[in-house]
C-alpha cells in the first residue's frame, strides 16, 4: 500500500479507532505511540551485482513499558501526526509504507500493510511479514537462469574418498625426495 491510500482512508475515516494487527490474533497494545515516520531511502547492490534503489515510508508503533490507559490514537490523531511531519519534510506519498513493530515476545520488524479492516467504528490495520528473496534468482526468466543466479541451487560435487592406505601406496612426497 503507498502512503498516499494510507492517508487518504484515514482522512476517510475521522476519529475511527486505529487498531493494528502485526500476527494473525495479535495486536499493538491500544495505548501504542506513532513515535516517527521515516522516508528510508535503499541503495543496494544485489549478489548478481546489480544496484537496487528504492524508497519507503516507515512508521514507527512503540508502546510504553507502563501502560496508558487513557492514550489512544485514533485515525484524526494519526492523520494529524503525519500533517505534523509533512509540516517539517513531505513524507514520500508514492512509496510503499511500512510499520515498524516490536515488544517482548515480537521481534522489532518492518511490516508491509496486507489488508485494512473497516468494523464500523474502528479501522484494523492488518500488517504481514515480508519474507527475504534473491533479487538475481526473481530476475531470472527461464529454469536455466534461475539455476545459475548466484543464489541458485547448489549441484551436488562429487565425494573423494581418501584413506590412509591409499595415501601411503601412493607415490608420496618425502625430506629430500626433491618432489617439493
């Protein structure tokens, strides 16, 4: 979802509760805190040497180690924060965004929105994890260019077999043999 739908469907949804679900059944404590959004520019050079360059918006969810009861973030205090930070530098509108998540049982990690889930009188946030890839293998057109992206499956090498009898019958190299 590009940050621009994101926007638009909170300005949709005045003073709706904003909920997000970071694993199928798990929630952000209600009391949570959008505490940045971040423009994250990417400059990277895949295993097959090919740069990559891309932006997203990252927007940060924290929650206080005490509870806060009476803290709530709705849609219009959302919206109202990302007006805050357009005031400052404009958050990039035709980019991806991205939640960034984690407490004591959740790993801290970049979540992709997978669906938005209108209640009635709140919206659902649902949020998924990205899964790593091979940008040099989801290039690849043809099975031939998959299998020989850099990241592509190992062929199996032949085993050598050594002993320590087949060592000594060989011809080996002695001090002063002048092999060496």
């Amino acid at each position: 979802m590009k940050t621009k739908e994101f926007t638009n469907i909170l300005q949709e949804n005045p003073e709706k509760a904003l909920f997000f679900e970071y694993q199928a059944g798990q929630y952000v404590r209600t009391d949570y805190h959008i505490t940045e959004i971040k423009n994250v520019n990417f400059d990277t050079v895949d295993c097959g040497g090919i740069r990559n360059q891309w932006s997203e918006v990252h927007v940060q969810l924290w929650e206080n180690e005490i509870p806060e009861p009476d803290h709530a973030v709705d849609t219009t205090k959302a919206l109202k924060i990302f007006e805050v930070v357009n005031r400052v530098r404009e958050t990039y509108p035709n980019t991806d965004i991205k939640f960034e998540y984690g407490n004591s049982v959740f790993p801290t990690a970049i979540l992709p929105v997978h669906n938005i889930k209108d209640t009635g009188n709140a919206l659902i946030v649902q949020l998924t994890p990205d899964q790593t890839t091979c940008k040099a293998k989801d290039r690849a057109t043809t099975p031939e260019e998959k299998a020989a992206a850099c990241c592509g499956p190992v062929s199996e090498k032949p085993k050598i077999r050594v002993s320590l009898a087949s060592l000594q019958a060989a011809n080996s190299c002695e001090p002063g043999s002048g092999c060496c």
